[in-house]
C-alpha cells in the first residue's frame, strides 16, 4: 500500500524473472495503488491509488505513465473493456463508476451507480458493466458505449459482503 509503482516480472514456462518497476505517479500525485487491471491487449495498467484519489494510465509498451487522473474520494477497482480501449473504475464515496479512455488519456464519462460502487465486471462481448454497489446491496449494469454510457439497472442482489479481516 505505500509503494508508488508496480513491479514488472516476464514468465517464461515455468521461470520468472523481475524486470524492474514502474512508478505510478510522483510522491503525493499517486499514493497507494490499490488494485491494477492490465489490458486484453497487454498494452495498458490502469492502477487505482486510494490514498490520493486518483488513477494512473500506464503505457505498457513504453513502460512510462501517461496520465495520472482525478477519481474522487476512495477509488476502488477497475476493470478493462474487451477492446482494451476503456477502463472502468469503481469511485466509491461518489456513488459512481468512471470510464478512462486509452486513446485520449483522459476520463470520457462519469456514470452514476448505486451506493459505494466498489467492485466491477465487464460482461464478455463488452457491452455492458456490472458494477456491485457495497452499501446499498445492489448490482448497476452500466451500458458501455464510451462517452454516452449509462446505468440502465440497478437491482437488489443480497448482501454484498466485505471482508477487512486482513487489511491495516
């Protein structure tokens, strides 16, 4: 929780070797990558960093950051889309999921969820989000369609529990 990068390693059949690191951002800029997701593509990271609120872009082919984007208080997970072209984060205390395009290297949209959208999945053909609302015991499905997604749904799915028993 308190390195500013991610670790690179190649797998070769059954050897690993460490190639180095990449830093997610300068000192309070990117704090505390929380989760990463790596795109269809392999040529994109997106890292969530919980302590400054914020997401990093990071180009895989160059090994540098491109972006390191405002997300709002406690951002979450993230997810890729099939195409690799958008990652979808989780914004916890903004109720709300925000799609990052790979392209521009910019947010393209953010979308209103359910209450503390904490967790994502993106459905195999790329056309829908499913995002789990922690508080509010909800499922939002977030139609995908860049800059003009939308919540289509969101649905009562039972609790949605939260383990923290290994965490701090």
């Amino acid at each position: 929780m308190r390195s500013e990068g991610v670790y690179l390693y190649s797998f070769t059949g059954s050897s690993v070797s460490y190639d180095g690191e990449i830093l997610s951002g300068s000192p309070v800029e990117a704090d505390a990558p929380r989760r990463v997701a790596v795109s269809p593509d392999g040529n994109w990271a997106v890292l969530t960093n919980v302590l400054s609120d914020n997401a990093s872009l990071i180009d895989l082919q160059t090994n540098q950051t491109v972006a390191v984007l405002e997300m709002g208080d406690r951002v979450q997970n993230v997810e890729f889309t099939p195409d690799s072209r958008y990652a979808v984060v989780c914004c916890f205390n903004s109720n709300s999921v925000k799609l990052i395009d790979t392209q521009t290297a910019s947010v393209a949209v953010e979308v209103p969820a359910g209450t503390r959208a904490g967790v994502v999945k993106i459905t195999p053909d790329g056309s829908m989000a499913c995002v789990g609302n922690i508080s509010a015991n909800t499922i939002s499905f977030i139609e995908l369609d860049g800059a003009a997604s939308s919540e289509i749904a969101e649905v009562p799915c039972g609790t949605i529990g939260v383990s923290w028993a290994c965490y701090g």
